[in-house]
C-alpha cells in the first residue's frame, strides 16, 4: 500500500513541489479515483503545497503529534460520526495549535442536517474548528441551520481541464447526459430518470457510470458505465439531467457549463434550468429542443464562479486561519475527557 504522501506524488506529478516540514493533513476521506479530497490535493500540488492523506485512527498519541507538527492545517472531509479516538486526535492538534478546517462537499451536509446523531457528532468538533467551507451556496444555508458557520468556496475542478474549449454546435438536439453510479441510482433518481427517457423516445441519452446498465433496454440510451476521461462525452453532448436528492456543487457540472453545455438540475444554479418533477423536466427539454447555439450563460457564470480559483481560495484560508487561545485551550480540556473519559462521547 503506497503511503499518504506516494499517492500525492504519484496523482499530481509534482514530486519536488511537496515540501517536508509544511503541509497539509488531509484527514477523513480515502483519496479514491473520484474523491474531492484527491482532486483538491492535486490541485494544492500545483500550488507548491503539500498534502498528506492519513488515518489518524491508525496512529499512536505519539505518531500522531509527530504528524501533526510540521503541518500548517488539517483540512477535514468525513461524512459520518467521527470515533472517539479520532475526536481526541483532532482535539490534540488543535491543542498544539494546528487548525482545523472542515471543507463540506455535499452529502456530508445532507447527513448532518437529517440524522440526529451525526448532527450531534458535526457540532461538537465544530467547537475545535477554525473555519468551514462549503462547495455550494445551499451547503452554507443548510449549515446555519444546524448552528455551523460556513464560508462558500467552489468546487474544486482539474487544473487540467480550465479552459475548456466551447463545444461546436450543430442544427441537430445533441445527446443528453446522465450521472448514474450503479450503487446509488435511488439516490440519482432514477426513478425519474426513467419516466423521462421513456417518454422522450425522439431524444438519445449518455448514461456514465452506471456499472449495472439499468438504463440500456431502451433505444434511446447510450449506457457507457465507468467513463476515465469525460472530454469525448462532453464533446458529443448538449445537455446535462442531473437529478438528485441531494447535491454539492457537482464537479461533472460545472465542466459541462464550462463547454457551453445546457443542465436540467434539480438544484438552484445560475445558468441551468432547474427541476423536480417529470412535468418540470419535460418543460425544460421543451426548451432545449430549440437550442442551437450553446449556453453561454452558464459557462459565464462558472467562469465568474472560479474568478479567483478554488484552490487558491482554499490555500489562502489554510495559510491564515489561526487558532485562539480559548479555543486551544477547549481543545486541550476535549482531548483529555476523550482519553479519560471516552464513553462519555459515544
């Protein structure tokens, strides 16, 4: 198993850029294919800064303070209840006045504001973090409700990717693609999804990420499964369904716009039509079918979106963000109870 930092080198390709003794913990989220936290730490790379990906669960008192010593911040990404033992880690490196910064992508929000006990678990290490960001607008009013402050930062998109190119418009409806992971297709709405295709049988659809191919018995559909490099399928498409029960700020989204690509959301968004309904679909790709020039709207309000790009945001956040006296020395009290005290926590 590569260690945190090999996985860093080995997706950025910035080696040499990644410094010893300043950089940033990434805690809480596997650094996967599709993971925000990877795509982040690519981006930060490129920036000169270093990230690390560790498991503090993993990782004496001892190894954990010699980790965190070096580092300018941690930056946080979990979706769940946070165990005692890592509660007490964080706790810890706040005391030695490392900060947290807890960055919200999506779902994570979405279980903080419906289930009592991660909501419980969210407020809590709230009281040792030093600032929150959010990918979406609707992520920092979902969080106010619960009593957590939030700054909204953009996604983060592949430094790769920024600008992409317009895609070429034709007199022809170009094909309209569909986010489906196989494993989550309730949560996609697939329900709805299927209700609009078949009833637009005059329309093709592109179907990624869909393993299982639920969607390919009808003609209509072009079901693809996991897609690597989604340059060719934004290439071929002129509109992205994107229905969910709930949602971030989602990166496949903001490509699209950035192409020049119409977007059917579920969510509100500057430079997409939104819908909930079959109904609303249905009146939204009533106005697609007479499209024939691409949406500059979107693609301008990404644009102004990533001004000044997430990434740097987020440096300039990781950089200057401190931790108050007070704080540390809660930090300090919350460390000890968490060892001395752990069932209290649970």
């Amino acid at each position: 198993m590569q260690s945190e930092r090999e996985v860093v080198r080995a997706v950025s390709g910035l080696a040499d850029a990644i410094p010893d003794d300043d950089y940033v913990i990434m805690l809480g989220e596997e650094p996967k294919h599709s993971a925000p936290s990877l795509t982040l730490a690519k981006a930060l790379a490129a920036l000169g800064i270093g990230v690390r990906f560790v498991r503090a669960d993993r990782l004496t008192r001892r190894e954990w303070m010699e980790t965190v010593h070096g580092a300018r911040a941690i930056l946080l990404v979990t979706y769940g209840e946070i165990e005692v033992y890592v509660l007490s880690q964080l706790a810890t490196a706040v005391a030695m006045d490392v900060p947290i910064v807890r960055w919200w992508v999506g779902s994570d929000v979405l279980n903080a504001t419906t289930r009592p006990e991660v909501r419980a678990h969210a407020q809590r290490v709230d009281g040792i973090v030093s600032a929150n960001l959010a990918v979406a607008p609707h992520l920092v009013d979902e969080l106010a409700s619960i009593g957590i402050h939030a700054r909204f930062v953009p996604s983060v998109l592949d430094p790769a990717l920024i600008p992409p190119t317009i895609v070429r418009w034709g007199k022809q409806v170009r094909p309209i693609m569909i986010y489906m992971p196989g494993g989550r297709k309730e949560f996609y709405r697939i329900d709805l999804v299927e209700r609009v295709i078949a009833s637009n049988p005059d329309l093709e659809f592109i179907v990624v990420a869909d393993h299982t191919h639920a969607l390919a018995l009808y003609p209509n559909v072009e079901s693809l499964g996991w897609v690597t490099d989604m340059r060719a399928q934004y290439n071929r498409a002129g509109c992205v369904l994107r229905m969910t029960a709930h949602d971030g700020l989602p990166r496949m989204l903001m490509e699209a716009l950035l192409r020049g690509l119409y977007a059917i959301y579920s969510w509100p968004l500057e430079g997409c039509w939104q819908a909930r309904t079959p109904e609303e679909v249905g009146s939204a790709l009533a106005r697609y079918r007479q499209m024939r020039e691409p949406n500059m709207d979107g693609r301008e309000a990404v644009l102004e979106m990533l001004r000044m790009r997430p990434e740097e945001k987020i440096s300039s956040v990781l950089s200057s963000t401190s931790v108050p006296l007070p704080r540390r020395a809660h930090a300090l009290g919350l460390a000890v109870r968490t060892k001395v005290f752990p069932a209290q926590f649970t």
